[in-house]
C-alpha cells in the first residue's frame, strides 16, 4: 500500500527500500519504522512509500487521515505560496525580513535534501529585498531579533543581503552599478 509520508505510525514495515535522489537506499525494506525513521523520510522530502498493510506487531495498518496531504492540497498550498509572494508588497519591513528568512529556510531545507540551488529564486528574493532597501533604515540594528528562535542562522543570509545593499546606497551606488550578466540583469 502507497501512503504519504506525513501517514506513518511508528512500527509501519516497508514494502521496498526508500531511496534519495543518489539511488542510495536511505531506510532498508522490511524494517520497522520508528519516529527517527519517520522524521528522515520527512528531513529527506520523501513524499510516499509503499508499506505493508499490517504493522510489526501484526495490528491492521491503519494510516493517518488528518495529516495527509492529497495533490489537490499540494496545488492548493503552491498556489497559496505564489498569491503570497505577489502579496509581499503590502508587508512593512519587519514583516518582509520575516517573509524573506522564511523562505530562504524552506530553500536551505531543500538543499539540505540534496535538491540543487536554484539561483533564479535567490535572485528574486535578492532583489526583492534591494529594491525595498529604504524601509530597512529603522530596523537596521534589530534585524537579529526579528528572526524566529533557531533560525537566526537561517535568517543570516537575509540580513547580509540588506545591509549589503544598504551600504551600497549609502556609498552612492545605485542598482545600475550592481555586477550584471550579459543581458544587464543584476546578478547580486
């Protein structure tokens, strides 16, 4: 039986091997899961696995209705994601680093699962953050304080990312003299 991962009980038995993007087995067959197991799968992005219909202990599998996530949601929440993004000019600076450090977290997750960087959305988020450089004058010195508890080195990036810009401007930079690539899109 198929089932998504955020489904699993602990004592599930496996069906087949689960493998990461390398072809590696990541959790071995015939096992039974525990949480650890269970938070991997999830740690890894690994959406479905295929698992006996009976537990360890010979119980009936029954899987988690509550936190499972159909494609439709999937869609749902994609769409959901991209609404927000159009929505970030309504958000007030400190809003906007919280946002950015978010998201950029999410980017570092998925990397962190072997995903490759996908530069066109840092870009983005750089330059979202760059054009809106100004709002950042009078939270400058709180920037560490308004990142959620863990995740300030998360939310580092982001913070380098807007002084960057805002000692550029103060040196009288403009976004004209950021480093471009050949067809004049700012690269930073």
């Amino acid at each position: 039986m198929r089932v998504h991962s955020s489904q699993l009980v602990p004592g599930c038995m496996l069906l087949r091997p689960v493998k990461g993007k390398t072809g590696q087995p990541i959790v071995q067959e015939k096992i039974a899961i525990n949480r650890e197991h269970i938070a991997f799968l999830r740690a890894f992005l690994i959406e479905e696995v295929d698992v006996y219909r009976t537990l360890a202990d010979g119980k009936p599998f029954m899987p988690l209705i509550n936190d499972a996530v159909t494609k439709e949601e999937k869609a749902s929440i994609q769409h959901k994601q991209d609404k927000d993004e159009l929505d970030t000019a309504k958000l007030n600076a400190a809003g906007l680093y919280q946002y950015a450090g978010e998201y950029y977290c999410r980017l570092f997750e998925a990397w962190q699962a072997n995903n490759p960087v996908n530069m066109l959305e840092i870009r983005k988020l750089a330059n979202m953050l760059m054009d809106r450089v100004d709002e950042f004058k009078g939270i400058m010195n709180t920037l560490p304080t308004l990142s959620a508890e863990g995740r300030l080195l998360n939310h580092q990036p982001i913070a380098i990312c807007i002084m960057s810009a805002y000692l550029s401007k103060k040196m009288g930079l403009d976004k004209k003299r950021y480093p471009t690539d050949r067809h004049g899109r700012t690269v930073m």
